[in-house]
C-alpha cells in the first residue's frame, strides 16, 4: 500500500499568491483602507507581473525587470513608483514566508519625495477670516470650523470625519482622537482659540454627545468626499487655487517647527510610531524651511548689530 503524503501546493499563480496575502491582511484586522490600496496597486503590479505568472518563477531579477516596466511609463513618477515597488517586495516577502518562494534579498531604489507646498501665512489669513454668520450657509461656516480645527490638531481626515461630540473633553481642553491611521487613539491638548470656536459652533450644530462632530447639514456622518468638496469650494470662495485636508497636517508640522514647538511633542500629537518617522516628514518641508531660514538668519542679524555698534 501506498502511503499518503502531505504536498504543499508551490505551484500557485501569482494572483492566487495575492488573495492569500489579502486573507492574511484581513486575518491581522488591517483597515479597509490598506486593502483597498492593495486592491489598487496590484492592478499596476499585473501590468508589469501578470496575474498567471508562477511564484515559483520569481527571482532575484523579478524586481530590477518590474523597476525598467515603471521608468519606461511615462504617467508615472517616482513616488508612484516606489509604492508599487514597495507593494511587489511586500507580496514576494510574503511568498517567502509561505515558503512558496527561498529567501534572496530585494532591494528597491529610494524615491525622492516631492517638496510638500504648505499654506502661506498670507493665505491662512483669508482661509481663517471668519464668515458673515448672518449671512452664510451652515457647509460655509462648517468648513471655517474645520480649517481652524485642522491648524490647530494637524489630524487627518479620517480621524476627523470620526470625531464625536462626547470626544471633546471642555473640562481638559482636549479632544479624544479614536480613528488613526495606526490605530492607536491619540489625546491632542486644543488652544483657547479653537475652544472658544467649537463652543460656538456646537451652539449651532446641536446634537447629541454621540452624534459625530462635523456632520452633514441634516446631522448624518460626513464622508470624505464630500468633506474635500466642502474644503475646495471653501478655499475657491477664498481665492485660493490649492486645498486638500493633508496640505493642512503638513502647515500646521511646518508652523509647530517655526515657532519652535518641540519635534518630539509634533511626533505625539501627529501619531507618529517613531521619531524618524516625523524627521522624513518635516525633510519634505525642505523648501518652505528654507524660506524661512532666510528670514531667521543669525548670522546677518549679528553682523548688522555688529556694524551699529561700530557706527556709535
């Protein structure tokens, strides 16, 4: 009689690698969010990796090969394509860890970050110029709330759009932020200003300790669309070309710096794993740093104190 032996099944596509890697990603509870940017992305990866392609077949060689496909894509930039190459080298770890592939190193080339534009001081004066109450609609005055909240906490929108009005915590001036990105809820101290801004608007908005904060104009949760519509017709309304909820975490990273707010503190309030994590940030904010530099030059202003003295 034969005996039975266990096989492992070795000889899997590269699509059936992926969905055992999307059902380990649910397995660890990661967020709708990450799947879905997985979902996304591998639609870019099977243009250059076919879905039929055998894991078996991947190498060492896969990698440089998938590099060549993205430079030779003309609607791609780097930063685009170093996080498809960042997703292919998590998909092919994965399969090594299967044991579906042996273990060799990959190595991908580091993308150079674009220097982040952040708000002008000359155009947060008209972002935070309140509107006529009078005469403004609830989504107008909404939004100003908003673009103060979000100077004020550096949060981003996901974590926004799920704030509750039992978060705010009057007693402490705190609020209580429960939907991060790494999941780990944070306690952001708020200012005096933004206090005395919510007292007002929640004077207006009414609602419950478990309705959400910033709602739609009959009370529901606002969605992401609609929050960025709101913020782009706002920012329009103000002559402004550029907006985004994101544009305002990295203003409110780039005036904490300038004003000499501590960056271990910035990391805590940004819920940032790591400090190192916070200093790549604050590099993408080379440009609108050095501006600033400029105007904060020690050296010219001691040279000028130097020559007055010398004139008297």
């Amino acid at each position: 009689m034969k005996k039975i032996r266990m096989c492992v099944d070795t000889d899997k596509t590269f699509a059936e690698g992926f969905e055992e890697y999307i059902l380990d990603c649910k397995s660890r509870n990661l967020r709708d969010g990450t799947l879905r940017h997985y979902r996304e992305s591998i639609k870019q990866i099977y243009k250059r990796v076919p879905p039929d392609t055998l894991i078996s077949d991947l190498d060492e060689y896969t990698m440089p090969d998938f590099i060549v496909a993205l430079r030779d894509d003309p609607n791609l930039n780097d930063v685009s394509m170093g996080t498809y190459a960042r997703d292919l080298k998590t998909l092919m770890r994965f399969f090594m860890k299967c044991e579906y592939l042996p273990y060799f190193e990959i190595k991908i080339p580091k993308a150079d970050k674009e220097a982040i534009e952040t708000y002008t001081d000359a155009e947060l004066k008209r972002l935070l110029k309140k509107p006529d109450i009078r005469n403004c609609g609830f989504v107008t005055y909404r939004s100003w709330v908003i673009v103060n909240f979000l100077l004020s906490t550096g949060i981003r929108q996901n974590s926004l759009i799920n704030i509750k009005i039992k978060d705010l915590d009057f007693d402490n001036d705190m609020v209580y932020i429960n939907t991060t990105k790494n999941r780990k809820s944070l306690i952001i101290p708020l200012n005096e200003d933004i206090v005395k801004i919510l007292h007002e608007y929640l004077k207006y908005r009414g609602g419950g300790s478990e309705d959400w904060l910033f709602c739609s104009i009959y009370g529901e949760k606002m969605t992401k669309g609609a929050n960025y519509t709101a913020l782009w017709d706002y920012s329009h309304s103000r002559g402004l070309d550029k907006t985004g909820v994101h544009r305002y975490r990295h203003t409110f990273a780039k005036k904490w710096v300038t004003m000499g707010g501590s960056i271990v503190t910035l990391q805590k309030i940004l819920g940032h794993s790591s400090l190192a994590i916070t200093e790549g940030y604050l590099n993408m904010l080379t440009t609108d740093l050095k501006k600033d530099m400029n105007e904060i030059n020690i050296i010219r202003s001691l040279k000028q104190e130097r020559m007055q003295i010398v004139r008297h």
